[in-house]
C-alpha cells in the first residue's frame, strides 16, 4: 500500500499544493492527512463535488497552479456539470488534478448503492474526455503515474484522473480532531424522535449512518420498516423525496432525517421545501459537525448557524436541541400543523457493531408505496 505522507509529498513536489472535495471512505486515510498537514487555505473541504471543481478553477484562474479534487466516485455526478461546461477544453481549458475513490469497482462486493457508480466510474471520465489511470498500490509505480499524470496536465491542460482502488492507501489516523462538548450520541437521538412519531408517518433518512441507526432501531423495538424510506445514495436529496412524499400525501406526517454535511451538500433544497411550506414536514438534521462515517473531517455545520438559515427559508417552527431533555420537551411540544426543522446537536461517532440493512433498495421502495396505499 501507499503511505499517505508519500502520496502527498509527491504530488507537492510535482507543484501540487491545493486541495478540495469531499472525504471518502477510501480516501480517508490521504484526506485525514492533507487535513492534518495542510493549512487552512491549501485544503478547503467543500459542501459537494461540483463546488470543489469550481473552486480549484478559481485556484487556478488566482494563481496558475493546478488544484487536487478528492472525492468518492459517486460525487462525479455532481462534479459533471463545472468538468464539462467550466474546466473542459472547449469551454475555459481549465487543468484540475482529481482523485476518485472507486467504490463499486466491478467483480469487487460493494453496497448496492455503489454498484452501479462502480460500473460507469471510469465510463463517465472517458466520455467528458478525462485521461485516468487507476493509481497503483506499489509506490514506486504510483509515483511513476502521478509524474505521468501532472505531465500530461501541464502539456495539454486539461483534466486527468486518478482512480483509487479499496485498500490502496496505508492507514492514517486524523489527529486535527475538530471535537465537541456535545453528550448525546446520534444514535440516541434517532430512537427518540424515532418513538415519538404518529403511527402512520413517513421517515426519509439520508445516506449513511442515519439510514443504518434508524433501520436497527426498528429491528431491535420489533418493528417493521415500511414507514422508512432509508436513501441509501444521493447524498444531500432526502429532504427533496420528503418534499414530493409530503406533498403527495398531506394527510400524513412527513420526516426527514439529515445530517449536517448532507443537508449542507445541496442546501438549496431547504429553499424549495421553504417556498412550498408543506404543513405536514418535519426537517430533522442531527448535526454533529462532521463527515463522521468517512474519516471525521469536519463540516461546517458547527460553524453556520442552522436555526436562522431555516427561518431565512420560511421554516416556521425552528428549534436547536443538545440534550435528551430538551429534544423530548421540543417533541412534546411541538405545533401539530407547520413546516418544522429541529436541529439536533449530536457528539461524532457510531456504534463499531452496527449493522447495515438486510433490505434491498427494492424492496425498502416497495414496502413504503405499499404502506402509503393503506
């Protein structure tokens, strides 16, 4: 395997010294050590992909130095738009250094939300024209590739790629851990709202952690899982499946339950859900200020202020909780009609026994529409 401190000192050494993106399961070794080893200003961990691209052509228009974009490969969706109508050869020619995680790779068992993405990884780079390799596990070829890489990008300017195989980087453990004074695990938090919920409402859960925890909570109380919609991928959409569910279904109580990097991923959703004001929608973001199942580099959520971005959205009933206390008082007492966001401050971490649904996507989908025909 390749020592992140290598991998990193050589691409510095081949000019590059400005990182952006989105952590990554298989990447979390080399993203905890460009957190730990680079300041600030040279590594600026993006709401999504997309805006990673972006700011690493604004990089390069400042300063005429080649960024580095990581990212899990399922982020090549939303970093599709600004490759091909930002930094593409006919548009502004912009070089950029990406580095894909490949989950998913074909003949390699995956999650089924990765299995496709693994399929058309290599596919999507090949029709926007990207050049890629698959970085080699062995240093001194790895170090080969990335000569070759940056001598392609200074020689053509355009895009190159570096795709990442499970088990290519070393171990590395962050030690710029950004904590929190938070006592309330994420966990716990889900089993109450979770319990507090009227029999015939709906759960949207994100990608991650929350979908995991909320699927175990129903398994151990003996519960079925036909109120739960777990989205297992599109990270950041939740609340948008919410939307159309609530909309739909007026009757019925509809929550959504996010994280703080996935809701700020595409917080321009918040808006939508604000403009349309659905009276039957609680938004519920258990925040704790990190991309906790990746690496735990931190988010920003401890940083922006939740409550009053969703009062600027025309949520109506907004609230901030820490505690059990105060999160069982809000529940209680919460308006019955009302588009509603609680943010819940949560500690970082996860059970290391927890387990992942033993549903399929399917038959999850069909289970709620059966659910919602009743």
């Amino acid at each position: 395997m390749i020592t992140p401190s290598f991998f990193i000192n050589k691409l510095k050494q081949e000019g590059i010294d400005f990182f952006t993106g989105v952590p990554d399961s298989l990447l979390k070794n080399v993203c905890a050590y460009i957190t730990d080893h680079c300041d600030d200003d040279h590594n600026i961990i993006a709401a999504n992909e997309g805006g990673a691209v972006a700011l690493a052509a604004g990089y390069y228009l400042a300063t005429g130095k080649v960024g580095c974009v990581y990212m899990q490969n399922s982020g090549e969706g939303n970093a599709v738009n600004p490759l091909a109508s930002l930094t593409d050869p006919e548009v502004y020619h912009i070089p950029i250094l990406l580095l894909i995680g490949w989950r998913g790779r074909p003949g390699v068992h995956d999650e089924p939300q990765h299995v496709k993405q693994g399929k058309i990884t290599t596919g999507l780079l090949n029709v926007m024209g990207i050049n890629y390799e698959v970085l080699s596990k062995e240093e001194d070829k790895a170090a080969l590739q990335i000569e070759k890489a940056m001598s392609s990008i200074h020689k053509s300017g355009n895009a190159y790629a570096l795709v990442v195989e499970k088990d290519t980087f070393d171990s590395y453990a962050l030690q710029n851990v950004v904590k929190n004074d938070y006592n309330m695990s994420r966990e716990e938090a889900i089993q109450i709202v979770a319990a507090s919920i009227p029999a015939n409402a709906i759960i949207v859960s994100t990608t991650g952690m929350i979908s995991r925890e909320l699927f175990e909570y129903r398994t151990a109380m003996g519960q079925n899982h036909e109120r739960d919609f777990l989205t297992v991928g599109s990270m950041g959409h939740a609340s948008m499946i919410a939307l159309g569910i609530a909309l739909q279904h007026p009757e019925r109580k509809v929550y959504c339950f996010d994280g703080d990097g996935a809701s700020i991923m595409h917080m321009g959703n918040m808006a939508i859900v604000g403009s349309k004001r659905p009276e039957n929608y609680v938004h519920v973001v258990f925040n704790n200020g990190a991309h906790d199942s990746v690496g735990g580099q931190p988010t920003v959520g401890h940083v922006i202020d939740m409550v009053n971005i969703a009062h600027a959205m025309h949520y109506e009933d907004v609230v901030s909780v820490s505690t059990p206390k105060q999160l069982k008082d809000v529940l209680g007492n919460m308006n019955s009609k009302g588009l509603q966001l609680i943010e819940i401050r949560v500690k970082k971490g996860n059970r290391k026994d927890l387990g992942r649904p033993t549903t399929t996507p399917i038959q999850n989908k069909e289970a709620l529409m059966a659910f919602l025909k009743q």
